[in-house]
C-alpha cells in the first residue's frame, strides 16, 4: 500500500484557504497550515505551525500569492527537506500537451490550453484563461478573472491583476505588475508597473 505524505498549505489567509478548498475538492488530506504570523492558532479546524516547525517527511503548497515571499518560503522548505506539491482544482480544465511545475496551484474553472508551460510555484487564480504556447516562469501570479492569449511568456515573478489582458506573442518582464484590468498590446520590461488600456508605465503624480 502507498504511502501518502502530509500535506502542509503555507499560508493561512485568504489565498491559502482557497489552496485548502482545492485539497477539499480533490479529497486530499491536509496536516495543517505553516504560518509565522498566526502560529499557534487553529484555522479551518487545522493547527498552524512556524514553518520552521514542519516535518521534513511531508509535501507542501505555498498558498501566498506575494511572488518575493512564496520564493522565499519554497526556498526554506526546500532545504528542510519538503516537496512541493500542485494543486489542480477538479473543475479546472489542463490540456494533455501542457506541463505544470511543482508547487502551482490552478483554481476552479481555471483554462490551460494546449501545450502551455508553467514552471514551479506558479498561481492561476479562479476564471483566468491560459492560451496555446504560452509560458510562466516561476512564481507568476496570474489573478481572477486575467486573459493570458496564446503564445505569450510571463518571465518569473509577474503578477497580472484581475481581469487583465495579454495580448498574443507578447512578453512580460520579470517581476512586472500588470494592473487589474489593464490590456497589454505590446511587449512590456521588467520590474515596473503597467496600467490602463492599453498598458502603460505607471506614473505617480508629483513624483520627480
């Protein structure tokens, strides 16, 4: 007989609840969640441990949808000895000709197309569509409701807010953040902030 790890959810605020439906729906047992802020506290009827506390013979899901705080948490686990597990919501659709990494998470009716690539740590948040060809880097956060088209990459650690819109064969660079329904028409760099339709760099008035 198999032996099923423990499953530990990082994270007990709202993006690791929803991580926790997933295990729900999927009927997959969890141990508890690992948070530094709320140790010591039972949330859903779970414990909450340090993360530090975790036990090394056990899988994790990393339920924070901050890129820069789920890498560091991975990277912890990691070197504990932890494995990353991905969550795929039952009422998710994931094509056969695509890849998912370890650790991602894919919400309820999530649509990744054909032969779409997304590496470790990612999360496709609820009613987001991937298309054909695309590519995620690590640790992108695609949020409700977001349109990814087809043949597109998001290097690692972009977020793209809810409702947003990528538009075909585009590039979005590391670490960028894509604003809740912003529309990007053009390839767009990293580490800066997009707004409006169509996107553009996000200017702070009175700033110099």
């Amino acid at each position: 007989m198999r032996h099923e790890r423990a499953l530990y959810v990082v994270g007990a605020g709202g993006a690791g609840r929803e991580a926790l439906d997933i295990t729900l729906a999927l009927g997959v047992r969890v141990v508890g969640f690992l948070d530094d802020g709320r140790a010591g506290q039972t949330v859903r009827g779970l414990p909450v441990l340090r993360p530090q506390d975790a036990s090394g013979d056990a899988d994790y899901v990393v339920g924070i949808a901050a890129p820069p705080v789920r890498r560091r948490l991975a990277t912890l686990l990691d070197a504990m000895g932890l494995r990353a597990r991905t969550l795929v919501h039952p009422g998710a659709v994931v094509t056969p000709g695509s890849v998912l990494g370890p650790g991602c998470i894919v919400q309820a009716n999530v649509m990744v197309s054909s032969d779409v690539t997304i590496a470790a740590h990612c999360q496709v948040h609820y009613n987001a569509t991937i298309g054909h060809d695309t590519v995620l880097d690590e640790y992108v956060t695609v949020y409700p409701g977001a349109n990814v088209a087809g043949a597109v990459r998001l290097e690692t650690g972009v977020v793209l807010g809810s409702g947003a819109v990528i538009l075909p064969g585009h590039t979005v660079g590391a670490a960028t953040i894509v604003g809740a329904g912003a529309v990007v028409t053009r390839d767009v760099p990293g580490g800066i902030t997009v707004v409006g339709s169509p996107a553009r760099l996000l200017t702070v008035i009175g700033a110099r």
